[in-house]
C-alpha cells in the first residue's frame, strides 16, 4: 500500500473538513450539516437527507480536463457510490427533517480516487461530529501477473487488469462497498477480497489514531 | 490535527508549541484518557447496571462510541460528549439568530442548529408594550419589527411539532443594532448564569450566546417593561418601514462616538483571537485579552496578526497554571 497521510480541518468554514492522500492521490473532503433543508419537496420526517458530490479538478490528471457540458456520467457515478456507501454508515435517524453535504475534490489523481474520497470523507464525518456506525474505509486492488496488488497507482490501472474498489466498516466486519472493473476468475476473488480487508484495517487504525489525536488536542486547547 | 491557521515565524511557532504544551501538561489527565473515536469500545463495568446516552451503541453487549468526543460519566449514564458539532439546544438557553425569512405570524431564525428556528409573532412583546391579542394588522406590520438579515436576541422555549421554538418576551431580547456578530464553534461557550455582560469601562454590551454566536455592541439601556404601561396608546396604523431616508436628526441620534466603536471592535477581536486558538470564551478572558491589547497600545488590526495570537497563548497557560495552583 502506499503512504497515506491525512490531515483535519483544511475548510475553515465547513462543519467538518479532512485532505487525505493516498501516494499522490491528494482528495479534499468538506461536510456541510446537519443544516435545513433547502428543497423542502425531499425534507424526510424521519431521517436526514444526504447529498454527495463529487467533482475533479482541472489540473488534477496529467493533461487539463475539459469539463464535459452534459455532465460528466463518471462524477455522477462516483458521487452516487460515495453517497450510498456514507449514507449507511451514519445513524440519520438522529437527524430527521434535516440535510448534510458533503463535497468532495480530488486534487491530484494517480488511482485510487474513490477510494481516498470514501477516506477523505468518513474524516470529514466524524470531523463535524456526525454520529456513524463505524469508520468507513476503502482500498483498491489489482490482479497483475497472477499477483494481487494492493492500492493501485494510475500506471498499474493502465496495464488493463481488473480493479476491484472495496469499502468495508473494520470494526463490523461488513462490506458496505464492492465495485470491480474488467475480469477476474472467481477463483482469485477470495484471496483478492482478503487483500484489501487488511489494507482496509490499516488504514483504519491510521485513521482512528489521527481522529483520537485530534480530539485530545481540541480539549485540552479549550480547557476547562 | 486541526492545525492552528495562521502565518507564524519559526521563533513564533516555538513559543506556540510550547505555550499548547504546556496548556496540555496543565489539562486534567482524566480527560485525556477518556477520549475516544468512533467504533471505540467504552470501558464499562458491566455489574453496575449501564445507561447509554448520546453518541453510544450497543454491539454484542460492548458500549461503543459513535461519535468522535470526550467520555462523560455522571452516575450511571456514560454519553460522549462531541467537540466540533454544531449547536444542541436545550430550554431556556440564551441564543442569538439572523432572521432568515418573514413567515405568516413567525420569523424563521438561523442559530447554527441542524434546522430553522422559529419565533412566533405571539412570543414576543409588542414594540408599543402594550399585552394584546395580535390582531391581522400586527401581522401585516410583522416587516417593520424585523426582516431579513436583521440580527436577534432570544431563549430557548422548547421543541413543538414544526421545529424548535424560541422567545423574546422581556426587553432584554429583541433586535441588536450597532454592534458586531461573531460566530464560534459552540463547544467554546459553557452554560453559565449570566450571558448579558456590560463592560461599563469600555461601555459596550457583550452577549454570549449558547448557539456559539456572540455579539459585542454599543450599550442599550433596558427599560422596564411593567413601568411604563400608559405610553401612548395611538390607533395602529399600517406603518410602512423606510429605511432609505431617515432623517438628519435620527442620524445624528443614532451617531455612536469613535471611542465607543474602536472598543467594540476591539472586543470583537478579541473574541476573534480566542475563537482561533481554541480556548474556552467567558467574560474574565475577554477581559483580559483586552486589557493585555491595551497595555500593550496595540492597533486593533494588529490584534489579529500572529504575534498577539501567541502572545494570548502564553498568556492563557499563565492563567490556567495559576488557578490550578490556587486550587
């Protein structure tokens, strides 16, 4: 796997922020809410409503991205995916009749972008003091000359095995995310699902430790 | 970590550090053992029995955190106490809001909940004083008392079925003029007895609101309401508001005297400083990074630059150290 660092706070004015990077993947998350809900046709009585987007910036791929006029098919994909796998781990029945946002931006791409949103965006979460089930992390892996690759960069994606994104909650030992790009015998499925659960875990623990520091500060910053 | 934002020299950032470390040697080590993430197991003794309250769950009879906080024991019931969230309301809390929209008999608040709150037209006292019945006219005049954008004082009166309810029933709520509005998170504002703090020196009106909003303005004198009943009772008319031409003499009225508005906007940066740091905001340590500005005869824009900030850093540890030796 490659180095991840993962620093809180980069928007000041969000309820919770997060930059995680994975190798040179570099994703900026921002989480807006709970709030009102601005279209009151979709307000829920009962839980929260939650929006994604997810969006790539211009200068984050190699040669500059020309944005597509329709709307680009793969960002609305992606924010849909990063929509359903947050949404099932934050308890929104604590939050009815109200809406939580969360955008996120990738800043440099080199595989493994929606990986490092889920990431990013769990940071986020517990940031702004959302209450979750379980931290949600993700991992992609590889199938390369008959070796299972953990955390693929842009170069290993090119070569054309399959690419099998998955998001697990660590502590529930529940799969909440399960995507796969290309073929892969079903033989290798297991050995490959393996991989990435332990890469999921140790990105955990990183996590878990970075939210467990930060807390530690902010308290005793405020004093009593 | 949330890093402290601001542009510090490499002398600065050490004094920094070490002014947060010390702050971090003086905080209680209870605390700091009792934080905790999510889908972190709380220790528990299992014997005593247990109440879960907010930001825990059960799993397979293990109490596990769901939010990101501070473990609060108080008798039985264990909850996780949450640092960045935003405002949870409870009855009779002092809040201040921006009036978001002019609804039929209600104005809808915002005061960094997960949701609007309204104020009924009947929870609050009539300009004229007088207690009536709100009549239709009322209504139609509800845009001369407050519109959109204006900033208002308010409590707390509950939760009913369309939301959370407040109220402005005394003269001490109402409208704010003439002043500054500062949001904070609302973890740094603790529920106290008192949050309508006058500053006679300074003579300025400082109200810290529970929401985390906190508003520092030119002093306004509170009149009783109960005296004065028998103001003139003139038959209500439509009053249409015009607040383009207001006249030479209200202007020179309403003129606040430079002096009183250097102080507002140094108490206002000063709240800005300890809003950035980190550190809990009450009356002594507003009053104390005044003073220290003024002792220091700094400008008020150099009150946001990076030596002051370090500056109220040690200054803080000083404090802190030294009530822990009194007590």
């Amino acid at each position: 796997m490659r180095q991840i660092r993962a620093e809180i706070g980069a928007v000041s004015k969000a309820d919770g922020s997060a930059i995680f990077e994975m190798g040179n993947t570099k994703v900026i998350a921002a989480v807006y809410g709970p709030r009102e809900v601005q279209n009151r046709s979709q307000q829920m009585s009962d839980q929260t409503l939650v929006r994604c987007e997810y969006s790539m910036a211009n200068f984050s791929t190699g040669d500059r991205m020309r944005k597509p006029k329709g709307g680009d098919r793969r960002s609305t994909e992606i924010s849909l995916v990063i929509r359903q796998t947050v949404e099932a781990c934050i308890l929104t029945h604590l939050m009815p009749r109200s809406q939580i946002d969360i955008y996120v931006q990738v800043l440099q791409a080199d595989g493994g972008t929606r990986s490092a949103c889920i990431n990013a965006a769990t940071l986020a979460f517990a940031d702004a003091g959302i209450p979750m089930r379980d931290l949600v992390t993700s991992c992609s892996v590889g199938y390369l000359h008959s070796t299972p690759l953990l955390d693929l960069n842009y170069v290993e994606h090119s070569a054309g095995g399959p690419d099998v994104t998955v998001g697990i909650l660590p502590k529930l030992d529940k799969v909440t995310l399960l995507q796969m790009d290309s073929k892969l015998p079903i033989d290798i499925l297991e050995n490959v699902m393996q991989l990435s659960t332990e890469g999921c875990k140790a990105i955990a623990n990183y996590i878990r430790e970075i939210l467990l520091e930060n807390a530690k500060q902010l308290e005793y910053r405020r004093g009593v | 970590m949330r890093e402290i934002q601001l542009q510090l020299s490499q002398t600065q950032k050490v004094r920094l550090q070490k002014a947060l470390e010390h702050l971090e040697s003086l905080s209680s080590k209870v605390n700091s053992d009792a934080s905790v993430t999510i889908a972190d197991s709380i220790p528990v003794n299992h014997e005593d029995g247990v109440l879960k309250g907010h930001g825990t769950a059960d799993l397979e009879g293990e109490v596990v955190a769901t939010l990101c906080g501070v473990v609060e024991r108080v008798n039985k019931l264990v909850y996780v106490r949450t640092l960045r969230s935003r405002y949870k309301p409870e009855v009779g809390d002092i809040v201040i809001g921006r009036v978001i929209e002019v609804a039929q008999k209600r104005w809808r608040l915002d005061i960094n909940y997960s949701q609007n709150a309204y104020l009924m037209l009947s929870a609050m006292n009539m300009p004229d004083g007088v207690q009536r019945r709100r009549t239709a006219l009322d209504e139609l005049n509800m845009r001369c008392i407050f519109e959109e954008a204006d900033v208002i004082c308010a409590e707390v009166r509950g939760f009913q079925q369309d939301g959370l309810h407040l109220q402005a029933r005394s003269q001490k709520y109402g409208k704010l003029s003439t002043g500054q509005l500062i949001t904070v998170t609302p973890y740094l504002v603790k529920r106290q007895k008192q949050h309508f703090h006058h500053l006679e020196q300074y003579g300025i009106d400082l109200i810290i609101g529970c929401n985390g909003f906190i508003w520092v303005g030119e002093h306004v004198e509170v009149r009783d309401d109960m005296v004065e009943d028998q103001v003139s009772q003139s038959d209500p008319q439509v009053l249409i508001p015009n607040k383009n031409s207001v006249s030479l003499e209200e202007q020179e009225k309403n003129y606040t005297a430079l002096e009183t508005r250097k102080h507002i906007c140094r108490a206002a940066n000063a709240v800005r400083v300890l809003s950035t740091l980190g550190f809990i905001i009450t009356l002594e340590i507003i009053k104390g990074v005044i003073d220290l500005s003024l002792s220091m005869n700094l400008d008020i824009h150099d009150m946001l630059g990076s030596e002051f900030c370090v500056l109220v850093a040690e200054k803080e540890a000083e404090r802190r150290s030294s009530n822990k030796k009194k007590r």
